[in-house]
C-alpha cells in the first residue's frame, strides 16, 4: 500500500495494470536507468510520477510522504533532488506506459463496437502550462485580437478507444500545431476493423485513403470546403461522391478517392435554426451500415470528449496549470497523467466486464474510482467490488 516491490513504492490498485516488471521493462528500453546507485532510482521516479498525477497539484514532499511511508527507507524530499531525478528520467517512460495500457474491449464491452467495427476515436485538447521562457520557446503562447494569453499551451491529440474511454496513444506539440498533423503517429495503434471517427479538422484525402490501404475505415465530419462531386445516390439518402484535395497537381489527381456523404439536420434548441452536418465514410455499402445508423453514430465522438475532460478537470484539476518549467518535464506530466488515466480506466473496464451483467463502463464513476485508487496506495479500502487475482492487465 506505500512500500512496494525492491524496497520501492507500491502504486495500489495501479499495480495491476502497471506492474513492477512492466515499469522496469519500459525503463530498460526507453534507456533511463540509472547508471550508479541513487537515493532515486529511476525506478521509483516512474512511480512518483504516477503518484504526482493522481493527486495533482499537491508538492512533491506529500506525494513522497504517500508513496513511502515514514521508516521504510524513505527516498530524500529534497525538491532540487527530485527535479534533477525527474529531468533525468525525462518523458519517454510515461509515454510508453501509456502504450502498454492499449484497446481492452471484449466482444461484450457496451459502445465498444458497431456491428462489425471497432470503434475508436481521435480528438485534441490543450493544456496550460508554468509561464516560463522555456516553455513559450517549447509550445508558443496562443494569441488573440486582445492580446497573447496569460500561459503557454500545449496541444494534445489522443486516440480512444470509444467503449473504454481509455487513451491508447498521444502525441503532443505546441500550441499552433494541427490535429492532422499530430494524429500522424497514433494511425500505427489502429488494426484491420477499427472503425475511426473525427472531427472536421482531422481528415483529408489522403489520411482516409492510407487507412483504407491498412483495412481502417474512417467516419468523419468534413468542413463546408471538401471539394465532394456527387457520384451516385443511393437508397438510404446517402451518396457517392469524389473527393479531391484543393490542388490542381498531379499528385492531388492521384489521391481522389470515391467515398460515400451523409448529410442531415440537427435541430439545436440553443441555436438559431439547425446545425447541418456532413460526413464522409469509406464504408461505402448502405446495407453494411445504413446513414442513420452512421449519423448516430458520429455522436460516438463525445465520448472522446468526455474522456478529456474527466483528465482535464478531475485528475489535472479544472483550472489549474502544470508547475513544470522545463518542456521534458511538462511533456513527462501530461504523459503521467494519460497513463494514469488510461490505467483507472482500465480496472474500471475489468470491473464492469466482471459483473454479471456485463455493465456498461460508463455507468462507474470516474471521480469515485480515482478516490478508490488513491485509497489503495494510503492504506484505505480500495475498489469495490473487489478485483479479482488475475494477470495484469494488457492491450491487443
């Protein structure tokens, strides 16, 4: 519950999805192991950036006073000792962490899959960060007709598995980056089946026609400005279309590729008349999924939504700006605080499948279990219903 493995802290209930063999593993190949005995190893700096991320935005010595208990060979609570030994782990082992969590939806996970899709989800946030020299240099500070803003920001686009809300992979950058530009390394996390859904400023010609190459099917907003020549109508109202990049090039002639549109109406009571939404599909069949089902569908996109937020206001805290004034060390907390989500998540996913009934996760409370957790590491009773003694958990 404080001491865990090698004399090092426990993580609680956490330990079950990231496991002493797990971090030590992730540390040996994200080359961070300490080169000489440390008072703190790298090790338990993993942990106490997990820690740091459960009960942010406490201080380092509270978050070491809960880690490791008085009389347990406790690590220094010097500040100046930790930064050096969290600068020097740097934010390549909670990224990976994050990674090992991966998909964990079963065939009767609810709102994991549509017919025979997996479904997952793109989707970006940002995150203030310390007004520092370093940091606007990192990731810029975003701008208005008023005037520069009060922090620097960094901009996070996150791949979700939808029946989860577990994020399988992030990629961040500063402020002015595009989404379509930060989702390019999370495309290797999707397999044959995954059904992708975005936002209208994610896709482009090219990104639906590599993901088809890779048996990905795509199911996007697009903005008024997608150049779509109507093709063929087909029976459920839905139509045919070529799509085409702005360019004239060969290049672009070269990536037009025919894809099915589904237009309607939604009306918004908060809004003056209806909002009109376009999407374009590379499921092309109207009897493997009908546009109504499709339309429906898209709405599958505020999990991810939800998702972020509980990140953003429940872990991170609704407000509050990340302390750190190095960009690695920035990086490293956002990093931790994906994977720790990502991990409660998780044991939430392994509960609600446990049960007889096979719940559907989004009835367990996300603040109620990150209390549980926390509980689990200081000594108080943690999940319940209690987790059952299996492997760790692992992705696809």
């Amino acid at each position: 519950m404080g001491v865990g493995w090698s004399g090092g802290p426990g993580l609680g209930e956490l330990d079950r999805v990231f496991p002493p063999d797990l971090i030590n593993a992730v540390i040996d190949k994200t080359g961070c192991r300490e080169v000489r005995s440390r008072r703190l190893p790298s090790h338990v700096m993993v942990a106490f950036c997990l820690a740091r991320a459960l009960w942010c935005p406490d201080p380092y010595r509270e978050v070491l006073r809960r880690l490791i208990p008085a009389g347990a060979g406790a690590a220094p609570a010097d500040k100046a000792a930790v930064f050096r030994a969290r600068l020097r782990v740097g934010p390549a082992p909670m990224a990976e962490l994050l990674t090992q969590v991966g998909p964990q939806a079963q065939a009767g996970t609810p709102g994991a899959f549509h017919r025979r899709w997996h479904l997952m989800i793109a989707d970006g946030t940002t995150v203030k960060v310390a007004d520092h020299r370093a940091n606007v240099a990192a990731f810029g500070r975003p701008g208005s007709g008023k005037g520069p803003a009060a922090y620097p920001v960094v901009k996070v686009m996150a791949l979700i598995e939808s029946g989860t809300h577990i994020v399988i992979d992030a990629e961040l950058g500063g402020c002015r980056a595009s989404e379509r530009e930060l989702a390019g390394p999370l495309w290797r996390h999707l397999a044959p089946g995954d059904l992708l859904i975005g936002d209208a400023g994610l896709p482009s010609v090219p990104i639906c026609r590599m993901l088809t190459e890779r048996g990905v099917d795509v199911l996007f907003r697009v903005p008024d400005s997608w150049a779509l020549v109507a093709a063929k109508m087909l029976p459920d109202g839905s139509y045919l279309a070529v799509a085409k990049t702005a360019t004239s090039t060969p290049a672009a002639a070269r990536d037009a590729m025919t894809l099915r549109v589904i237009e309607y109406r939604l009306d918004d009571p908060g809004r003056d008349g209806a909002i009109v939404y376009r999407l374009v599909t590379t499921i092309t069949d109207p009897d493997a999924a009908p546009a109504a089902e499709l339309a429906a569908l898209y709405a599958e996109r505020w999990e991810a939504e939800t998702t972020l937020a509980e990140i953003k206001s429940m872990l991170i805290g609704a407000g509050t700006v990340l302390p750190s004034k190095h960009p690695d060390l920035v990086r490293q907390e956002i990093y931790a605080h994906l994977a720790v989500h990502a991990g409660i998540r998780a044991l939430i996913h392994q509960v609600a499948i446990g049960h007889p009934d096979r719940l559907d996760p989004d009835r367990f409370s996300f603040t109620a279990a990150l209390r549980a957790v926390r509980r689990s590491i200081t000594g108080g009773p943690a999940i319940s219903p209690p987790l059952p003694a299996t492997q760790p958990i692992g992705g696809r």
